[in-house]
C-alpha cells in the first residue's frame, strides 16, 4: 500500500489498517522525524484529526486506502508535517453559564475537523467557526448571544460541510440556525437583511 503525507509517498506493510496505524509505521521504520498528534486512538480525544484526500477525518478510526494523501487540517497554523496550532483560543471569551442539557453537542471533541472544513474562514479569517458557535449554543446566555452577532451567525452560509465531517455527529448547521432564531427573538438583525434596505437599486422602483 502507497500513501502520501505531505506530499511525499511511503510504502506501507499491506497489514496495516487505519491512517494513524500508517503514520505510526512510518515514524518508527522510515522518517523519524514525522510530526503528527494522537492520544486515545479510539476516536475520543480529537488529538489526531487531518485530512484525507482532502476530508477532515480523525485518523486513529480512518481506514486506510492505498493512493490516499494525508494533509495537515486547513486554515490552522502550520507547526511541523501534520501538527496544527489549535484554535480553541476562539473559545476564550465564552461565558459558562447557564448550560443548556444538549447530549450531542457535549460530546465536541474539539477535533476541530469542522473549522477546517469551513468556506468562509477563507473570506474572513475573523468567523467565530462552527465548533465555537455549537459551544456559544451550549451555554445559553445575553452574554454569548451578543458575541456570535459579529463574525458569527449571519457569516455562515449553511453549506452544512461542518456537519459532513464531525464525528460526533452533532448538528452544528442546525445549532446555528437555533442561535438565528434565539438572536431575532431578543431583537438582534440579520445584517445582511439589514444592508438589503438600503440598497440602492440604481432607478426608482415606483416608475
Ligand atoms: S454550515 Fe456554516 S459553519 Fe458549517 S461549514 Fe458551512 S458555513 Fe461553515
Ligand atoms: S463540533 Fe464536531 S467536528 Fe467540530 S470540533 Fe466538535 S467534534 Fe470536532
Ligand atoms: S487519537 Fe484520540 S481521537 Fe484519534
């Protein structure tokens, strides 16, 4: 079995079955120096997430193919090969109160798989990102909801690609139009919406 990591191609031993199994034979029989990040190796920790011919997957419960073509997760800053920074640090302004009883988004790993299968950060690089929105969700505050206004919920555009690659399954599409619906409640505007008034159509529409 031939795979590529980073670009680079390595022959693996037919036995071996998952993506992590793979990296885990290359460090050890082939380059040393290969980065990549794993803990549990049971698909609970969210340590080990990349992507796989381009789909974020966690690469401890991922079956290798041969021909496949490892890469580090998208818009997270580069440390070495396959290791990212990570970007919970968008999680810092979270309130912890008032925690809603959600079994499903408790369960976010924080693999961080779904931020990195997101459109948007590639035209702004300022989006909040499903997994903090899910979380932004789960505690359910005044506080929370006046922070995904901006660079939050009305950037998202509902592609559902987030919900495609989480592997805990969560509805995090549905979250954010929970949060919507939650925000036009307590009076907030979809500023989109908003600019769409005043746009100027260039004639006048009475005529
Ligand atoms: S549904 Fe929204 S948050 Fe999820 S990937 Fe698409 S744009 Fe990003
Ligand atoms: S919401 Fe899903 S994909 Fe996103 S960080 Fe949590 S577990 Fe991972
Ligand atoms: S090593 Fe923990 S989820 Fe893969």
């Amino acid at each position: 079995v031939k795979i590529e990591v980073e670009k680079k191609e390595f022959e693996i031993e037919d036995k071996i079955q998952t993506i992590l199994e793979a990296l885990i034979y290359i460090k050890e029989n082939i380059e040393p120096n290969l980065a990549f990040r794993y803990h549990c190796k049971s698909g609970v920790c969210g340590s080990c997430s990349i992507r796989v011919n381009g789909i974020e997957k966690l690469s401890c419960v991922t079956k290798i193919n041969s021909g496949d073509k490892i890469a580090p997760l998208n818009y997270h800053t580069k440390l070495k090969d396959l290791v990212v920074s990570s970007k919970t640090t968008l999680l810092k302004n979270l309130n912890l109160e008032n925690k809603l009883d959600l079994e499903s988004e408790s369960e976010c790993i924080l693999c961080e798989s779904c931020y990195s299968s997101c459109p948007v950060i590639v035209i702004n690089s300022e989006f909040i990102g499903p997994f903090s929105l899910v979380r932004f969700y789960l505690y359910n505050n005044k506080s929370n909801l006046e922070k995904v206004q901006k660079n939050g919920i009305w950037d998202c555009t509902l592609c559902g690609n987030c919900n495609m690659v989480c592997p805990a399954g969560i509805d995090i599409k549905g979250d954010i139009l929970k949060l919507q619906s939650i925000s036009i409640q307590n009076g907030y505007v979809n500023p989109n919406l908003a600019n769409f008034d005043n746009f100027n159509f260039g004639f006048n529409p009475n005529f």
